[in-house]
C-alpha cells in the first residue's frame, strides 16, 4: 500500500502470478501470468480498480514475485519496480498529472543505526496524519526507497515528528512542499533538496 497520487491515501498496489508454468496447462482457471492490480483509494473507506487509465505496463501480463516502490526518477511520485519469473524486471513509471503536494523524508541515524531501520515519522497536516515506519523490506525479496514519501493533496505545510529507533523523538515544521527533507538524529533537517528530475 502507497500513495501513487499524492491524495495522501493509500492506493493498493497488487502483483502476482504463478510460480509453476506446468500448472496452467491442467487448471486453466489458474494462469501462470497474470496482469498487475492498481486500486485507488477514494478516501471514504472504498477503493477504484484502475484496468484502464494506469497504463499497459499494468495490463502486460507476467509471473511477478517481489515489488518494490520508490521515487525512481525524482520527479515527486512514486513508482513500481517488479521482479518477474523467467524474464526482465518490469518497471512501471508513475507519470501522474496531478499537481498534488508531496515531502520525502530520509533519515540519517547517529545513535540508531546509520539507515534508522526502525525509525517512525508521523506527518500531520491538513487534519490527517500519515505514520509509516522504515524498514528494510517490503515485499517478498523487496526493498523500498529509504526515502519516505507523503503525499499531502493541496496542502502545503507540514508537521513532521521522528521516533528514532533509539528511543528519541525530535519534531520539525516543514516549511514547503515539494522537496527532500534528509534529518540527521539529533539535529533535525541537515539538508533540504528540490527534487527536479533524475540527476537528483
């Protein structure tokens, strides 16, 4: 579960397939590829299957074991990296047009471990509030970008609270959407980067 449109909900993100190709061949209702599921999350408990509008990169179909999200292009969405059986890796680019408000948090540990595995950052903003952890997997065989990503829909400010796996926990205001924050334990935002594009 991510947030692949910055509406601050998470969306769903589903990958699957057989591991057996033999199966297919004597239980029919069971193929051994199978296209990608996105579904977004309208915000009032309910999800939208999107067969269409996501894009062929859904609709292809393949035996996909792990996924992996991240920003892989900088240009401030998410997007999907997938592990297929017996071929190449698939991934899915997010070319969103929505111009919906975002913040990449990274943490750099000091008395925790360096990548702060075992951090929590809770953003508050506009009434709602996001909480994600960082850890070191994600999906089967999968690791996400370290880089946590919130997506804030029009707002743009932001609250940011760091559990450190320490035990210690600092609170910062993020002053403007639309960047990577990198905080240092124990001495709040060391660096603010404007995310413009690959290079970054």
């Amino acid at each position: 579960m991510v947030d692949l449109d910055n509406s601050g909900w998470p969306d769903l993100a589903i990958v699957s397939g057989n591991a057996y190709p033999n199966i297919e061949r004597r239980l029919p209702a069971y193929p051994y590829r199978t296209p990608h599921l996105v579904f977004r999350n309208l915000g009032n408990g309910l999800f939208e299957w999107l067969p269409d509008i996501a894009g062929p990169g859904l609709r292809a179909a393949h035996s996909s074991r792990g996924c992996a999200f991240g920003d892989f292009d900088n240009y401030g969405d998410v997007d999907i990296a997938v592990v297929n059986l017996h071929e190449p890796p698939s991934q899915l680019r997010n070319d969103q047009l929505s111009s919906r408000n975002w913040i990449k948090v990274r943490l750099e540990g000091i008395r925790s471990n360096r990548s702060a595995i075992g951090a929590t950052v809770t953003v508050r903003y506009g009434g709602q509030a996001q909480a994600p952890a960082v850890t070191s997997q994600a999906s089967f065989y999968s690791a996400n970008d370290r880089r946590l990503h919130f997506g804030l829909s029009e707002e743009t400010e932001a609250a940011v609270e760091i559990r450190w796996p320490s035990g210690d926990t600092e609170e910062i205001v993020v002053p403007a959407p639309n960047r990577l924050y990198v905080a240092k334990e124990g001495d709040g935002i060391a660096e603010t980067v404007e995310m413009l594009g690959l290079d970054r």
